[in-house]
C-alpha cells in the first residue's frame, strides 16, 4: 500500500508540476522554436523590456491587483468584524451563505452577470463605453471579498472579546480599541486576506474577460497571443509571474504556520 500510495503521489505532482516545469525550461531557450531546446539563454527575459503591449498589460494587472486587494481586504475586514458582532444566528447564517455565492458560483456565470450589470448602467448613464478599468476593478473586488471575509473571520473568533471591553475600561474609545488591541490580533488574518485576494486578482481571466473591454489584463493578453505564433517571451513572462505566485504562496504559509504556532503557545 506505501508503494502505490508514493507512484500515486508521483503521478500527481507530475501532472501538476510538470508542465510548469517545461514552461520554465524553454523560457530560457535561445533559439524562437518552443518545441526544439537550442542553447541556454536570458535573451527572451530580455525581450519582455522592449515587449510595450505585454508591459502595459502587466501594468494593468498589477494596478488592479493592487487596488482590488487593499479595498477587498478593508471591506472584507470590517464586514467580518460586523457579522462577528451579530447576535441573531439566523441573520449570521444568511450573510453568510450569501458571502459563499461568489466562491461557489461559476466564473463564467459570475463574469456575464457582472458585464451584463455594467452594460445595463453604462447604458442607463449614457455612457459611449460602459467597460473599463473600474468595472475590472469592482469585479475583481466582488470576487476577492468572500475570502478576505472567511480569512479574518476565524482570527476574531479565536480573539477574547473581553480585551477590547478591558481597553474601553482603561479609557480607550471603541474604535481606538479595535486598533489597539483587536486589529493586531487578527492582523494574521488580514494579511492572509490580502495576500489571497491579491494572488487571485494577478491570475483571474474569466471575470477579467468579460468585464475589461479594451482596459485588457494580462491573463487576456497571454489568451489573445496563444492564438498567433507562441514565442519564448511569453514563457518568460509566464515564469515570472509563476515566481512571483510562488513567493506570496511561501509567505502566506509562513505568516499562517507563525500564527498557528503562537496561538499553540498562548494555550
């Protein structure tokens, strides 16, 4: 049973894993030829630098990304704060299960409705394009909000309610409380959130594509090139964002095995 257990843990990663790894491979091939390995090489990295319509798209992406992941994380943090705050379980359980629609639905479905919104607006407020960088920007945040939410909400659980009440005794007005004392103690959870929200706003193409018209992301600029000639340049590309993934995912481990070690040691 090991042995079929480890051949089928090697076939996962493998499936996983290895077509990043050819993608990383030929990122560094000299030759144009995505299928011939011709020499070792840095030039295609080199060629993003002069790459204007894949910078500009990187620009947006990160722009987005950036915007929607500190909005998200702001408003996912204080609507965790106020269903914490909720008495009722029943109107608990409702906010809820309307905070897990989004993750649950399909992006195609939740791409459309959104476009379909922004057009009937867009339309209704006369305006000669009703696509754009900010409804990008609210789709993206729509889609991040539920796991900033679900990322903060069991910081406050785990957080005695009784401090804030200790530090309002001592004089502290509740909202310089809440900063004092509660906002460090889920300040884990927060960073979770954002780190989520920003890595699921970097690689989103579903949402992005029907809601960007020209204001085109990267994941779109990527899908639009895979329809003419493949050069290496987008391997490179591809890699780096695969770096920059892989980083915030080894942060986001770290930052949630320090708070899981704490909260052992605070017991």
């Amino acid at each position: 049973m090991k042995i079929l257990s480890k051949l089928y843990m090697a076939l996962v990663v493998l499936f996983l894993y290895a077509p990043i790894a050819v993608m990383v491979f030929f990122s560094f091939n000299s030759g144009s030829s995505v299928w011939v390995f011709e020499g070792f090489s840095l030039a295609w990295y080199g060629e993003l630098v002069f790459n204007s319509e894949m910078l500009d798209a990187l620009q947006h992406t990160l722009l987005i990304a950036v915007i929607s992941a500190t909005a998200s994380t702001v408003l996912g943090t204080a609507a965790a704060v106020g269903i914490t705050s909720l008495r009722s379980k029943l109107a608990k359980s409702a906010i809820m299960s309307v905070t897990n629609i989004p993750m649950m639905n399909a992006d195609i479905v939740t791409g459309v409705s959104l476009m379909l919104l922004f057009i009937f607006f867009g339309k209704m407020l006369g305006l000669s394009e009703s696509l754009g960088f900010f409804t990008v920007l609210i789709a993206h945040i729509t889609f991040n909000l539920p796991y900033v939410i679900l990322s903060v909400l069991p910081k406050l659980r785990q957080t005695d309610p009784a401090l804030a009440q200790a530090a309002m005794d001592l004089g502290c007005t509740p909202v310089s409380a809440f900063f004092k004392v509660v906002l460090p103690s889920i300040s884990s959870g927060i960073f979770t959130g954002f780190i989520m929200a920003f890595t699921l706003s970097l690689d989103d193409f579903v949402i992005s594509y029907f809601t960007c018209g020209h204001y085109q992301t990267l994941p779109i600029v990527i899908y639009n090139m895979t329809k003419r000639t493949v050069t290496p340049d987008t391997y490179a590309l591809s890699t780096l964002i695969f770096i920059v993934v892989f980083a915030l995912m080894l942060l986001y481990n770290v930052t949630l095995s320090r708070s899981e070690k704490k909260r052992g040691m605070s017991r």
